[in-house]
C-alpha cells in the first residue's frame, strides 16, 4: 500500500509540475500567448522561454535567431499588431507569433523551427545515443557471446527480440525482414520516446501534433511502395480474376487504398496522443471551474474527485505510449509485407482448376 501511494503521489506531482502554466492570466498585450502546452510553438517553455529560430521566405529568404529578432528587423511584424494597432509599440513582443510583412502581407512560406521539431530531433538523438552505445556492447560481445548486462540492455533486449520475431518477421516473412528490421524499431522508439516526453515536466509529445505522425506515415508509405512488388502492383492496376469491366472501379480504390493506409496511421496515432493530454487537462480544468463557480473551497474540496481520475488516466498514457508505439509499426510491417509479398497465382489457380485428389 505504502509503494502504491508513493507512486500515486509522484504522478501528482508530475502531472502538476508539468502543468503549472496552463492556467496562467495575462493583463496585457505583450503577455497574450494564444500558444498553449497542447499546440505548437515557436519557442520552448522550461519556466524560462527559449526562443528558436525563424525562417521565412518571402522575397528571398530571411533567417533571424529568433521572434523577436524578426520583429525588430523593420520588415516583419506580429499578425497580432496588424488587426490590433492601438498596441503597437515601439518595442514590439511576439504575440500570435505568425509573423506577416510589415504592411501586412502573409509570408510566401514560414520554415521556422518549432518546439514539436525540437522534441522529435530529440528522440532520434536519444535513439541513436541510447542504441549506439548498446550496439558498440552487443558488437564487443555483450549479450551476443555472453548474458546482457544491466536491466537497460535486457529490457532493450526483450523489446528487440518481441518485435523482430513476432511484429516483423510474421509480417514480412523469413526473407526479406531484416531489410525492413532497423527502420522498423527505429520507429518504434522514436515514437516511444516522443509519446513519453509529454509524461515529464515541461515535456512536449510531439506525436499529438499530426504534421508529426504524417511524417512518420509519408515515410512508411515511401517504404511500402518503393518495395512493392510486381505482383503487388499488378494487384492495383490489373487484379487477377477481375472482369476486364470492373476493372477501372477496382483501379481507383486500390488507388485510394494506397493513401488511406498512411493517413490511417497518421490519424491514429494523433489523435489517441492528443485526446489523452487533452483528457487530463479537462480534469484538471474542473478545478477551476468548480471554484469560479461555487468558490475556493468548493475548488479545493473537487480536487478530491478530480486529481484520482487524473492519475489514472496520466498513469493508462504511460501504456498508451508503448500501445501506440507497437500499433504503428505494426500496422507498418503489415502494410510492407503486403507490398513484398510475391503471389503465384498462376500455380494457385492452375491448383483450383485441377484439384489433387486422393
């Protein structure tokens, strides 16, 4: 009972740490931040804002250090001080953050860095620092020629083994799986490691954020394709055993199929990262409107019902971010092993047509 309230009690304080700023008032333009820890940024919030940097093409290509730095440069200003004029200072301070030309004009295109391309450099970082060095100990004959040492490795170890046998190999067949192998579990921890920074202290999921998983998608979608087959195209533009006059029907949705599968993923993997961050917040947003409703101390005494269920759900993120992780590159391997799959189909029918009898 003692570990259980210690680990209930370090969630709480996880969970509040990590959220200290979403209910935070602002008095004046200057303060006004329509960003929030859900969203994107062009900045990252460790107590402290961190600015990044800011490129923007538009009549030519301009790269400034950071907002504000674009801000002062006399040609570009804050959306924010275009609709609101009556706040334009001399001294200008990002606001909506969207930056336009200084007379107003949209900029052909914003490149600039956000806090979700951050993050998502982060944990492939942390993927090839992490498995780099286990791959230098797997190489030395740690855990190859000899037992893996430290739980670290084994539990790298069992996730590894799982997902080669029985994720991708079953998906993908004895000959081709360890093309598809590294890029596969790389996936997978980058999604892992993306879907658990949300759980830290001023952590961001960068998987909550759908130009995020479109990437991830695009990319298996490239991977499914450039691969397929022969049989796996003729399946799409000539699908043996189709009437010559339905063919055109069954070419647009094999066609569409191409594209719903990658969008599948993308959407997925969004939105069950998203609606839970967006779950916890709503809970905890019962607080405040329980005390703006019926005073503090109603407040307070709502926390007793609200901060449980909030644990319960950061704590069901914490298998979501696993869940979510292997549903992907499941999904992945299932969708490569269908584009490498080679079919015979001139044996299978000739085998329907002239069934072995005994």
């Amino acid at each position: 009972m003692y570990r259980v309230t210690k680990f209930a009690f370090l969630l709480l304080f996880l969970l509040l740490a990590s959220t200290t700023n979403l209910f935070a008032e602002t008095t004046d333009a200057s303060d006004i931040d329509v960003t929030t820890k859900i969203g994107d940024s062009y900045y990252l919030d460790f107590g402290v804002k961190i600015y990044l940097p800011r490129i923007l093409i538009s009549d030519g290509v301009h790269f400034f250090p950071n907002t504000k730095a674009a801000l002062n440069s006399g040609e570009f200003t804050d959306q924010f001080y275009i609709d609101n004029p009556d706040f334009a200072t001399a001294d200008l301070t990002p606001v909506t953050y969207k930056l336009v030309r200084i007379d107003g004009t949209p900029v052909t295109l914003d490149l600039s860095i956000t806090k979700h391309f951050v993050w998502f450099l982060i944990a492939g970082f942390l993927t090839l620092f992490i498995f780099g060095r286990l791959s230098k100990k797997y190489i030395s004959g740690i855990g190859r020629t000899s037992a893996p040492k430290g739980a670290g490795m084994n539990f790298a170890e069992v996730l590894i083994i799982y997902i080669r046998d029985e994720v991708v190999k079953a998906n993908i067949g004895e000959k081709r799986y360890r093309q598809f192998t590294p890029y596969l579990l790389s996936c997978f921890f980058m999604i892992l490691f993306m879907n658990l920074f949300g759980l830290a202290p001023y952590g961001i999921t960068p998987t909550a954020d759908v130009s995020v998983t479109a990437a991830l998608a695009i990319t298996t979608f490239f991977m499914v394709n450039l691969n397929g087959t022969k049989d796996y195209w003729k399946h799409i533009f000539a699908m043996p055993g189709v009437p010559v006059y339905m063919l055109p029907l069954i070419i647009v949705v094999e066609i569409l199929g191409l594209f719903t599968k990658p969008f599948a993923l993308a959407i997925r993997l969004f939105a069950n990262m998203l609606s839970g961050k967006m779950l916890i917040f709503s809970m905890l947003s019962m607080i405040f409107i329980m005390a703006a409703l019926f005073g503090t101390g109603v407040g307070l005494a709502s926390a007793i019902i609200w901060l449980p269920f909030t644990i319960f759900i950061y704590a069901l993120k914490v298998f979501a971010a696993f869940l979510q992780a292997y549903i992907f590159i499941m999904f992945s391997a299932l969708f490569i092993g269908m584009a490498v799959e080679e079919h015979d189909h001139h044996e299978h029918h000739h085998a329907e047509a002239h069934p072995v009898t005994h």
